[in-house]
C-alpha cells in the first residue's frame, strides 16, 4: 500500500471518528429535549425484554400472544396498585409525624450545638475575611422555587404517567409476539445480515431479561429481609422501608446511602437514645452492603456482570439526562449496550470496558 493510500484511509478514520462524536452527541441532545417521549419508550422496552420469556412461556399452553401479554400486564400492574396502596396509611403517617421527628432531631443534636455554633461562626468570619458579606443598602433579590412537597407531588405525577405509557407500549410489542423482530429484521437487505441481527435481538432479549428478572428478584428479597429485621427491631413503618430498600436498590451506590439516610432521619424522630436510633439504618445499610458486594455478584454471574466504573459513569450520565428515573434504568441500559458490542466488531473495545470480566481482549484490525 503506497502512502498516499495509508494516508487517506488515516483520514477517512479520522472523519468516522468525528462523525461518531458528532452522532453520539447529538443523540445526546435528542435525549436531553424528547425525554419526555424517549424515557417512556425506552421503560417499555426494559419493560418487554423483562416480560417476554413470560409471554412466550404462556404460548407453549396455547394461550395467544395478545391474551399472554394483557394478562402479565395486568397482573404486573396489580401487584404494583395493590403495593401502592398498602403503602398509602404508612406514608401518610410518616408525613405526618415530620414535624414532631424535626423536634426530635433538634432534641438529639442540642448537646452539640456548641459545636455546631462555632463551626458556623468560623464560616461567616471566613465570609467576612473574602468580603462577600452583602453590603448594606444593597437590596438582594431572591427567588424561591416550588417546596419539597410540591415537586415530590409533580415528579410522582410525571412518573406515574411515564409508567403508564410504557406499560401501554409493552402490552402492543408483546401482545405482537415475533412480528416486532420480524419487520426489525426484514428492513436489513442480506440474509447473512439478517441472521446476525436476529441473533443480536435475542441474544439482548435473554440477557437482559434475566438481568433484570434476577435483580427484581433479589431486591424483593433484600426488602423482604430488611423489613423483617426492622419488625424485629421494633421499628414502626417497617413495611414502608422494606419497599423503600427494594425500589431504591436499582439505584447503584446511591440508593443503599440515601434509603439508610432517611431511615436514620426518621428513625431519630422514633427513639429515645442517639444509639438505638442508629440501628435501623445499620441494619438498612449493612444488609444492602451484604446484598451488592456477595450476594448479586455471586448470582448475577460473570457474564452479565459490568465494570463498576462503567457502571458509576452510566449512573452519572443518564441521571443527569433524565434525573432518578434515568438513574435507575442506567444499569439496564448498560447491559443491553454491552451485549451489542459483544455482537459488533467495531464496538468489542467498548465492550470490553464495559465488561466486568478482566480477560485481555483480542487486537482485531478493523
């Protein structure tokens, strides 16, 4: 290859290396400005791949796709209304109990307040030293958003509605049983292209799927467990954080330190002693510790495990993009990505990184 060759096929990498970046970011933007259009299509598709064997379990007993996918459904969507609304009594109470476990907080850090008036001193002589205290005469103008309450109550409504929508979505693609893949697949012109991405499909279908079947599974586990030790305990709303520690441990890292956070809070409004009040979440805290660190990696398999950077990276990124609800479907998303590039050539680098297994990739030429 003479060298005017070698530097043209530089260059024409170059440019499909641009024209990646360029496609990654402005997928990026689409993202960002359609999420309340794309995060419901992409929960119902989570929602399908994690359904699916189901459905096509119920066709090997004669029962149709439409009927199968309507039934899951709505037995799915029953157990979660029938869940929400045992939970409705314990969440009023809890609520209503704020005020008195803010003066029990305030009870239980009194004899540190000393502490606490010195740090705070310190900070506004700092303040003072930098000279950004406000002058006098200079009138400042605050703008004070929507309350705690208020937003809790328009992220739930918005929530809800994104559920119902994907849940809609879901009951149309499985209710169509293979023709979804079907018509994916006769929009791909070779036979040979078709036969990879038929493979591609349900190779994704099946990993994904029993990720998220056996992460559901665990984390029902994982509350059932939590919730029985905090009865045993004698901590009042057990239930409540039982279902707290299932749904907030999809959330990787985060969701263990913020669920034993607000047990804490809570928990600090309930009992006496600074000590006892400490116990719930260590409980909280340690049986998520134990769940993340032996117990998932040892069930979950090598095959589907990720890279924890991966992991924390994905966390970041689709919660910046779509806030909590693109945090917990992060990991889903990574693993759907990973089995992809386990399929394309040009993605096995990313793939790789991705992966949790820590053999060398093979040096392909592209």
């Amino acid at each position: 290859m003479s060298d005017t060759d070698e530097q043209s096929l530089a260059e024409l990498r170059a440019i499909r290396r641009v024209l990646v970046y360029v496609a990654v970011l402005i997928s990026g933007i689409i993202f960002y400005f359609g999420k309340e259009i794309i995060m419901p299509v992409v929960l119902g598709l989570l929602i399908t791949l994690t359904l699916s064997p189901v459905v096509r379990f119920l066709q090997s007993f004669k029962i149709p796709a439409p009927v199968g996918a309507l039934l899951v459904v709505l037995l799915s969507s029953g157990v979660l209304y029938s869940g929400m609304a045992t939970l409705s009594e314990p969440l009023r109470e809890l609520f209503n109990s704020l005020p008195k476990i803010g003066e029990r907080v305030v009870e239980h850090i009194r004899p540190y307040q000393d502490t606490i008036d010195e740090i705070s001193s310190a900070g506004d002589q700092v303040q003072d030293l930098a000279g950004s205290k406000p002058k006098q005469g200079v009138s400042q103008v605050v703008v004070e958003g929507p309350g705690i309450i208020s937003s809790a109550a328009s992220t739930l409504a918005t929530g809800l509605t994104s559920l119902f929508i994907a849940l809609v979505l879901s009951v149309f693609i499985l209710g169509s049983g293979n023709l979804f893949y079907e018509k994916l697949v006769s929009s791909i012109p070779r036979l040979s292209d078709k036969k990879k991405a038929l493979r591609i499909v349900y190779d994704i279908e099946r990993n994904v799927s029993r990720y998220l079947f056996t992460i559901t599974l665990i984390n029902i586990v994982l509350g059932v467990c939590i919730a029985t030790l905090l009865y045993a305990y004698g901590s009042p709303s057990f239930l409540l954080w039982g279902v707290i520690a299932a749904v907030f441990n999809f959330l990787p890292f985060l969701g263990a330190v913020i669920g034993a956070l607000l047990l804490a809070t809570a928990s600090l409004g309930v009992f006496d002693t600074l000590g006892a009040a400490l116990i719930p979440p260590l409980i909280y805290y340690a049986c998520s510790a134990l769940e993340g660190n032996v117990i998932t990696p040892y069930i979950v398999g090598r095959r589907l495990q990720v890279n924890i950077v991966a992991v924390f990276l994905s966390v970041a990124f689709w919660g910046w993009l779509w806030g909590l609800a693109g945090a917990l479907m992060a990991v889903p998303i990574l693993v759907f990505v990973n089995v992809l590039c386990e399929h394309i050539t040009s993605l096995k680098s990313l793939g790789h990184f991705i992966s949790g297994r820590s053999s060398a990739p093979e040096l392909e030429a592209e």
